[in-house]
C-alpha cells in the first residue's frame, strides 16, 4: 500500500532509508538537481535498477563441486550461496545435488547408498 505523501516529504526521508553506495549515490547528486518524487524515483531506478538479485537456475548449482582441499563446511556454505539464488527450489534437488557434489570419499558414498532412505 503507498502512502499519499506531498513529493517534498517523501524526498527529503528518501535519503534516510538509504545506506552504503546508494547513500553515497545520493549525496553526491548535484544540489537541486530534484525537482519531484518521480524525478527522483526515475533517477534512482535508472542508477540501481541492475543492483537487483539475479535469479539462477537449478543447473547453476550442478557446477558447485566441493574442492579437493575443501573442507565440508566450506563447501555447504559456497553451495548454500548459490541455493539461496534458485527460486523455488526442491529441497529433495538441492540435497541431491550437494550429494553430488561432494569430493569422492567414505563420505558421499555412505550418503548416495542412504539416498533412497534420505530423499
């Protein structure tokens, strides 16, 4: 729901929801160089309108493969990173293919013959 808020309102707290590169961005916009909300609205969508996430498909995250010196840890959280950008994810996909990505080892392969019962 918007709120019905005068343009001179809105733009000077504007800046006050703003923090690191977008606060920068716009304290160094020339002075009076906003004449309304929707200048300001445009100015703003034209400069970070590429900031927004993208979204990957699940086939990004069959290329995360744990490292040979790696540790699992670090691998959950490199794969975890790029699970939190697929959108709808099964969580059956997801530990499948973290089982799958897992270096070869005892490990992954006590996983993949538990699969049946895991998944």
């Amino acid at each position: 729901m918007a709120l019905d808020v005068p343009d001179a309102i809105g733009c000077c707290l504007f800046p006050t929801t703003l923090k690191g590169v977008a606060l920068r961005w716009y304290s160094a916009l020339p002075s009076k160089s906003i004449n309304n909300w929707e200048n300001l609205e445009n100015m703003f969508l034209v400069r970070f309108s590429t900031s927004k996430a993208q979204y990957k498909s699940t086939h990004a995250l069959q290329t995360v493969r744990q490292g040979a010196n790696e540790t699992l840890c670090d691998f959950l959280n490199k794969f975890f990173d790029e699970d939190l950008l697929v959108r709808d994810l099964d969580p059956q996909v997801s530990l499948h293919l973290i089982i799958d990505g897992l270096k070869e080892g005892p490990f992954p392969t006590s996983l993949a013959k538990q699969r049946s019962k895991i998944i």
